[in-house]
C-alpha cells in the first residue's frame, strides 16, 4: 500500500483498491457464493403435486386430440365432442385453481444425488483432464526450452510468433479445423483412402472422433499457450552458463533438464498444469464439438444439461461446484509436488 501511495498518490490508489475490491467480490466471490447457496437447497411441494401435473398434461393432450376429431366430425357429433372439451378445460382450470404448497429446504442432499453414472463420469474426467495436462507438458516444455535457451534473436520471435498467430482466430474454428482432420473423410482418413488403406464404400475408415485422443488433441492445440508461456518465462530467467557448466562437467541432455531446468522451471511448470487442467475440465466446447455426442459426455456438458435442458439449477450449482473443488484441490497438489508457493507462481 505505501509503494501505491508513494507511486500513484491517493486518489488513483484510492480508485485502484476499489476496481480490485470490484474485481474480486464481483468475478470471484459473489458468483460462487451465489452457486454454493443454490446448491445446498432444493423445494418440497406438498400434497399429490407431481400427479396433478401429469394430469394436467394428459387433460390438454386429451383436448389436442379431441379438437382434431372435432374438425373431422360431423354436425351431430360436433355437439358431443364441444362438450368433451368443454368438461376437460374445467378440470384443467378446476386442478390449476388448487394451491400446492412448496417450501425451501436446506442441506447436502443435491450432492448426495449424484448417481454412480455420473460420479464416474465426473472421476473420467478428471482423468482425462489430468492426461491432457501431462501430454501438454511433454509437448510444451521442449518447445519453451528451445524458444527460451537453445534459439536466439528472430529464430526465437518466429517459433513463438507461430504458437501465437493461430490464437487471432477463434477458438471454435480451431476446434472445427480438428474436428475436419479427424473427422471420418477428414484429412488423415481421406490421405490413408488415397494410400489404399482404408475403403469409405466399405466403412472402414478409423473412427478417430470416437476415442478420448480426439479430444485430447483438439484440446492440447487449443489451450498449448497456456502451457508454453509460463514455462518460458521461467526459463528465460536461466542463465545460461549453469546449462553450460553441467555439459562441461559431462553431464548428459536428460541429466541437465533434469538436474537444472526443470527444478529452476518449477513455477512456470505448476503454473501451466494448472491453467491446463483447469480449462480442460471446464471445457464445454471442445468435448461436445470433438465427439458429437459419441465419445462419452464430460462432466461439464452434464453440468450443461442439468442448467438448460433439465433446467434443474441447483443440482448444476451442486455439479459445478463440485468440479470448483476438484480443481482447488488440484492446485494444491501441484503446488505440493512442485514444492512452489503463491508468491513463486504469482511471479
């Protein structure tokens, strides 16, 4: 606060505190107050209301057929079936006139509803969502270790400006860009077509949507920044003659990254698995896009449905919130293993 005070003077400190003051009860705090409190209540109605309104709902499918009759009937029928109707709205109108109490209660039980098909629907995700966190790393740090130690000058701007311009166009083409690769006449099954290895006619082209690495691809180009950057702002701080001096020792490649990068890239490390593994298990998109519902839901597209489908808000504020849980406690276990704290992967 005094380096604010003693950079900015009061007045812009003063509107600095609050735009963070805004920021964090806005972004952070309200809304996940506001999905945890839906999430630990749900609404008991009493007396035989879920029965009423099936019989509401037969009464005016009853009408819907009786109205088609009726345009099909003859003068003397006309009579009987107005009448049908006529009965049928006035116990529509006779059941909605009843009042059907419902009242707010409070407790885990949204939680504990869960069914077993989707705990182990929200336990592959988290599976696969960590799977996709470690390919990333292996496909990452090597490119972050060369644009940060081994290239140099436009070498260096040209590999990370290649990772970067794809980024201007959106998220969703690039996303259909795989979807048309790996599609079943997309790019690899139509080059393996040319080459005689699969025969369309005969339906043996490789179902590549069908399996988890569709996703997991589609995934890892679209979130690759999130990984590389982090990593390579840690190991442009590297100096460089430590690397020198352990190859001068005799140590071999792998020894050297291990012994030397990878411990001084730590923070940029545990910052990008958590960027990774977060978006991934958040992901809506990319898993509804890459399968087309063949693949096996992910556990955001269940939250997905319970909101706007099933349009039962508080067992997806329960689902959601469940899957904020999951990836703190993801966090935490990063920052264990890696042995960083905030202020490491704060910088």
């Amino acid at each position: 606060m005094r380096n604010l005070l003693a950079i900015y003077g009061r007045t812009l400190t003063a509107i600095i505190c609050l735009m963070v003051l805004f920021w964090v009860l806005a972004m952070i705090l309200v809304p996940q107050i506001a999905m945890l409190h839906n999430s630990l209540w749900w609404t008991e109605k009493s007396g035989d209301a879920a029965a009423v309104t099936l019989r509401i709902d037969a009464l005016y499918n009853d009408i819907g057929v009786l109205e088609l009759d009726l345009a099909a009937a003859g003068d003397d029928e006309k009579a009987k079936i107005t009448a049908e109707i006529e009965s049928k709205r006035s116990e529509i109108a006779e059941l909605e006139s009843k009042e059907v109490s419902a009242r707010r209660v409070y407790g885990f039980a949204n939680y504990t509803r869960m069914s077993a098909l989707h705990f182990g629907i929200f336990v592959k995700t988290m599976f696969f969502s960590a799977l996709v966190t470690v390919l990333a790393l292996i496909v990452c740090y090597p490119i972050a270790f060369a644009a940060a130690q081994v290239f140099t000058g436009e070498k260096a701007a040209l590999l990370m400006l290649g990772l970067v311009v794809p980024y201007a166009i959106n998220e969703l083409l690039r996303i259909y860009a795989w979807l048309m690769i790996l599609d079943y006449q997309g790019v690899i099954n139509s080059a393996l077509a040319w080459m005689g290895l699969v025969d369309f006619s005969k339906g043996t082209a490789i179902p590549f949507l069908q399996s988890p690495g569709a996703v997991f691809a589609a995934m890892i180009y679209a979130y690759i920044l999130f990984m590389v950057f982090p990593i390579y702002n840690t190991l442009e701080t590297l100096d460089r003659n430590q690397l020198d001096a352990a190859r001068d020792l005799g140590a071999a490649t792998a020894r050297i990254h291990w012994r030397v990068a990878i411990p001084h890239a730590k923070p940029g490390i545990a910052v990008g698995c958590i960027m990774t593994f977060m978006l991934s298990a958040g992901s809506y998109s990319v898993p509804q896009i890459m399968t087309r519902g063949q693949g096996g839901d992910w556990f955001s597209q269940l939250i997905y449905r319970q909101f706007f489908d099933a349009n039962n808000w508080n067992i997806g504020a329960a689902y959601a919130f469940t899957l904020l849980v999951a990836c703190l406690v993801f966090i935490f276990l990063v920052m264990r293993m890696f042995g960083v704290g905030i202020r490491e992967i704060a910088r």
